[in-house]
C-alpha cells in the first residue's frame, strides 16, 4: 500500500498531481540507480562501470532530494529553488540514462536503470512547466 502518497493525498494543501507523479518518478529512480550501482559493484567488470557506479550514486542522492522538496508543499514553493532542484535531479537523470544506456546491452539492471531515469527526467521537465 502507498500509505505516503495516502498522506499527500489527505494533506490539506496537497501537491499538484505533476508534483505527486514526479514525487513517485523521483523515488523509484532514487531505487532504481541504488540497485543499479550495487548490482554494478559485483560485476566481474566492475572497474569498467566506475562512471556507472558514481552516476547512479549521484543521481539516487539528487532524486531522494527532490522527493523530499516536493512532498513539503503545505507552504508553498519558492518558483525559483523549485525549478532549481528539478533542473538539478533532469541533468542528473539524463547524464545517468546516458551511462547506464551505455552498458544496457550487457547488464539488465543498467537498461532497468536507464528507464527508470529516463522516466524520472521527463517528471522532472513536466513539473517544471506545470503550475504550482
């Protein structure tokens, strides 16, 4: 059960429903890249994947970030920091979805990993132009 979205949903001044998709996208991304950067570590190329490894690492951190922004809307955002923090976790997103896309055709998790963040960007960009 989704019991945090149930919460948002019940909040008496909950997000916009782009914020509450990119809030979803954000934290499976947040998962994915964290599961991709362990599955890489164990890889008998492991050094080869250093670049993949750190991606994941930064863009899990970017996306647990923005997860946690967005879900405290009951104040109100700052426009500017808002699209500040989203624009940070797309670039992340999109450097990541390169990488792991890169690797794709040898490890499953990378091309898990590079959906999870190519979904995660396009959250990102649809938040920045929707209203708040």
């Amino acid at each position: 059960m989704d019991h945090g979205f149930q919460v948002l949903r019940t909040h008496p001044q909950p997000p916009p429903a782009a914020l509450v998709d990119c809030i979803r996208a954000c934290l499976d991304c947040a998962l994915a890249c964290s599961a991709c950067a362990d599955a890489c570590l164990v890889e008998k190329d492991a050094a080869s994947l250093a670049a993949c490894i750190r991606l994941d690492s930064e863009c899990a951190a970017l996306c647990t970030a923005t997860a946690h922004v967005l879900i405290r809307s009951g104040g109100g955002h700052d426009r500017a920091v808002l699209h500040a923090q989203l624009a940070a976790c797309a670039a992340a997103c999109a450097a990541c979805e390169a990488e792991c896309g890169r690797h794709a055709g040898h490890h499953r998790h990378c091309a898990h990993c590079a959906e999870a963040c190519r979904i995660c960007r396009e959250a990102c960009e649809a938040a920045m132009k929707a209203k708040h």
